[in-house]
C-alpha cells in the first residue's frame, strides 16, 4: 500500500457490517485465509489484506481492488478461519458493495440491493404491465383457449423486453466504465503490453468452464450448482431468439399449429412441424428445468453453510428466490395453457412477466451483475499481470 494517505470512511464500515461483514472486526490477521485459498496469487494475497481494509473502512483502496473479484465464494477460508471473521462472506459484501457503488442510476442499486425494498422493485413491472394491458385493452381474461397471446400480445411483451434489455447494455456500459475508471487507480497498472482481447477470451473460457472455481477445495461441488444455473440461462437466452427468429423471421406463430400453412412450405409434413414442436419445446423446458434444479440447489447450500462457514445475505437470498420463481411460474404457466385453465393461466403467465423482467431489468444492481463485473475484474488482472495462474 506504499507510502499513501487513507481516508477511512465511517459509514461504509457501519454498511459493510449491516450488509453481511458483521463479523469482520473478528479478524486479528493470522493469514490462514489467504494461506488455504487456493485461487490467490502468492504475491500480495487476498483475502487477508482486505479483511483489514474492510476494517479501517478504505473505501476507495477496496472499489479498485480487482482481487476481491478473483475471489470466486467459495467458503474454504471461512471454514478454516480461527476467529470466524468469515472472509468469504466479507468479500461477498464488497462485491455487493462496489455493485451499488457503481449503479446507475445509483437509486436502482439501493432499491435492489436492498431486500426490504423488495416489494418496490417488483410493484415497477406489476404497475407498468397494468397499465399497458389496460392501454391496450387487454385487461382481463379472455374467452375461448388459453393464448397467452390473447391476453398479453407478443409485439408488446417484445417492446417492453426488447427496450429493457438496450437499457440494461446501456446501463451496463456506463457502470463498467466507472468501475474499470476505478480499477485503473490500483497498485496493479495495466501493463503497456497487454491485450484487451486475448485477455477477454481467457477470461470467459475460465468462466464457462468453471476453470477457477474447481481449484476450490472443500467446497469445489458447487460448480455444479453454477454450470446448472449458466446452462439453464444460456439455454433459455437461445430459446428466446429462437423464438424471434420463429415468429418475426419465419412468420411461425405460437402456439404451432400441425397444418400452419407457413410451417408446411418450409418443413413439407406434419409430422416434421410436430417433430419440430417437440424439439423447440422439449429445448426451452430442458433449460428451465436445469435452472430450476440449479436454484434448489442454491438453496440448498445456503442453508447447509448457515451459520457454519457463511451467512447468506438477503442479496443472495432474494436472488435464489426469484431465479426459482421465474421457473416455476414459467412451468406452471405452461401447464396451466395445456390444462385449458384460464383463471390460472393468465395470472400465473402475468407473474410470470414480472420475474423475468425483475431478472432482465435489474441485472446491472442484482447479483447477476456479478457477471459483468468480476469477467471485467479478471480481464484488468491478467492485463496488468495479476491474474496469471
Ligand atoms: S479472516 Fe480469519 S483466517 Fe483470515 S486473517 Fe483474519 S482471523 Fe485469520
Ligand atoms: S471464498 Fe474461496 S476463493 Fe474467496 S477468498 Fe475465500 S477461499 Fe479464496
């Protein structure tokens, strides 16, 4: 840390410990953490230091920490940790921290990040769907057979997505330019050398194949619950464009129909619109069900840690919970169309919509930032030669 002058900053100790680093003053720096990490660099390991960064409230120092992102939650120093500062969860903290610190607007990040605000954060959809439904009179149940269509129209549902996600790339592009501005200032300089591209690739190869996360010794099994939660995600994404290019492409509208006139020139049978119709289905239920299975599991090593080697944070919690509701109300939504149930249908389609606006729409401020920030992170560590294992 050299010869520099540090400002602590009072409050953000007091918002570290309320946010889930209550026990980082615990701490009287054995080094045990950082000795039984299996994913810092020797030279000038984490998570030791910023225990006790964490401690004397060096805000800025921590904001431009990329280590703190190298830091994959594992757990193992919490476990072993003969004070139970609980490092794992203190990093957790910060991570969810320079999140809100770096949200724009930073009221967004406030209204996510925190749980007791839940209800907010989901009335914003609940009271915009209303009131598009009731713009374009669509407000109430309509008559005949389950259409999600009927009810909610696919051109609207696409207008509101389609808008929520350039605003979440563009939300995305100004906080990531403050965080990597903030990086930039740490004692690790980007080295005039390195590339931004190569750097990119490595990074996200580690990610997808969980290259980082397997060195994890007593906790390593969870990568399992993070490859089940990024396949159903990915499959999912690949499903929704699948689902445009269906229906603004090829002009196939769903639900398919055997004798759709626009499958049959293409396809040439019933039979293979049907096989196709299986497979399309069979796909997006397959991915739903991978995340569903992902987010029980979630649950279920928040609860075997709690109270042992972690605390889940409200954060955490709220994350797991909605992961879990976009499935399952998208599966029940499912059954509920194939059943011809209307009064269920409906509402659960609508409930539905919100979950997965609250997923798409508050990325940027939610756990699921951590993606763009930590790959961010990686990509400045091995630029300035820091992450190199
Ligand atoms: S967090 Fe625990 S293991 Fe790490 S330095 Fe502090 S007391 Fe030691
Ligand atoms: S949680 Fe795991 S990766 Fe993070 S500092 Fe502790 S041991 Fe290292």
């Amino acid at each position: 840390m050299g010869d520099a002058v540090f400002t602590p900053d009072i409050g953000f100790v007091r918002g570290l410990k309320e946010g889930g680093a209550d026990t980082m003053k615990q701490c009287y720096q054995c080094a045990t953490c950082s000795t039984v990490c299996d994913l810092t660099p020797a030279d000038n390991p984490f998570p030791r230091k910023e225990m006790i960064m964490a401690q004397w409230g060096l805000k800025e120092e921590l904001s431009a920490d990329p280590d703190i992102w190298l830091c994959h939650n594992c757990n193992d120093c919490s476990k072993y940790c003969p004070r139970g500062a609980r490092p794992g969860d203190v990093l957790s903290t910060l991570r969810k921290a320079v999140i809100a610190e770096n949200a724009f607007p930073r009221f967004m990040g406030t209204i996510v990040g925190n749980a007791k605000l839940l209800i907010v954060a989901l009335l914003i959809p609940v009271a915009l769907f209303l009131a598009l439904l009731n713009a374009t009179g669509h407000l109430n149940i309509p008559a005949g057979d389950v259409v999600f269509n009927k009810f909610f129209p696919i051109p609207l549902v696409d207008a509101i997505f389609v808008t929520t996600a350039m605003c979440v790339v563009f939300v995305f592009a100004i906080s990531v330019s403050r965080f990597w501005g903030k990086l930039n200032v740490n004692p690790y300089k980007l080295m005039a050398h390195s590339m931004l591209i190569p750097s990119l690739i490595e990074t996200l190869k580690e990610i997808v194949f969980h290259k980082k996360f397997q060195k994890c010794g007593a906790n390593a099994d969870r990568t399992w619950t993070h490859r089940l939660i990024v396949a159903g995600f990915i499959g999912l994404f690949i499903q929704t464009n699948w689902a445009v290019f269906n229906l603004y492409v090829l002009k196939w509208e769903t639900p398919f129909l055997k004798d759709d006139p626009n499958m049959m020139m293409i396809l040439g049978s019933q039979a293979a619109v049907m096989m196709y119709y299986a497979v399309y289905k069979i796909f997006g239920n397959t991915s739903a069900l991978l995340l569903l299975i992902g987010s029980l599991m979630l649950f279920a090593n928040r609860i075997k840690d709690k109270g042992v080697n972690s605390v889940s944070s409200s954060f955490d919690w709220v994350f797991a919970v909605m992961v879990f509701l976009v499935c399952i109300t998208g599966l029940l939504s499912e059954f509920c169309r194939f059943a011809n149930n209307a009064q269920v249908a409906y509402p659960m389609y609508f409930i539905h919509l919100v979950c997965v606006f609250y997923i798409i729409a508050y990325l940027p401020y939610s756990k699921l930032a951590h993606m763009v920030y930590r790959t961010t992170a990686i990509v400045y560590a091995k630029m300035a030669k820091r992450d190199v294992m």
